[in-house]
C-alpha cells in the first residue's frame, strides 16, 4: 500500500528502522539483502512513503529479533530520550 499524504485513506504506519539500521551499522543494502528486497524499499519504508506488506513486516521482525510492534506503530514513537529521562 502506498502511503501519500495526498490520500485520505491511506494509514501512516511509523517506524524504527533507521535507529534498528544505525545500532547495527546497517547500510539499506544490507538490510535489503538480508530480507530479499529492493535497497529503495528501504528507503521508502524509513520515509513513510510506503507501507509493509505484512510478510516483510515479519521478515523485518524476525531479522531484528524483535516483536513487530517494536518497530512499526501506528502512532509516533517517542523519543529515546524521552522514554528514557524523563520519568517521573
């Protein structure tokens, strides 16, 4: 699905790759190749200009170790720094 922000229906889906890439000094090729995808996918995906299909999504999981919703959300993700220092 091709998310615009031309198009009312389209669903923004937020994400963490490019701090999942960076913590693992991950280049998009990389991670494409890891997945079996294109490097612009990435790119689009890290942009928000192109949603997951869910298989990737848990290609993407499975790569990172992770449960999906740890890296995509359907609102903003807090800032580290803000989960981080500012409890209270």
């Amino acid at each position: 699905m091709k998310a615009t922000k031309d198009s009312p229906s389209a669903i923004a889906i937020h994400n963490r790759l490019p701090v999942l890439r960076a913590e693992r000094n991950l280049s998009r090729q990389e991670l494409a190749d890891a997945v079996g995808i294109n490097f612009q996918t990435i790119g689009y995906l890290e942009r928000g200009d192109y949603n997951p299909s869910l298989e990737l999504a848990f290609k993407l999981s499975e790569f990172f170790g992770l449960p999906i919703e740890a890296i995509f959300s359907r609102t903003p993700f807090k800032p580290l720094s803000e989960t981080l220092y500012n409890k209270g």
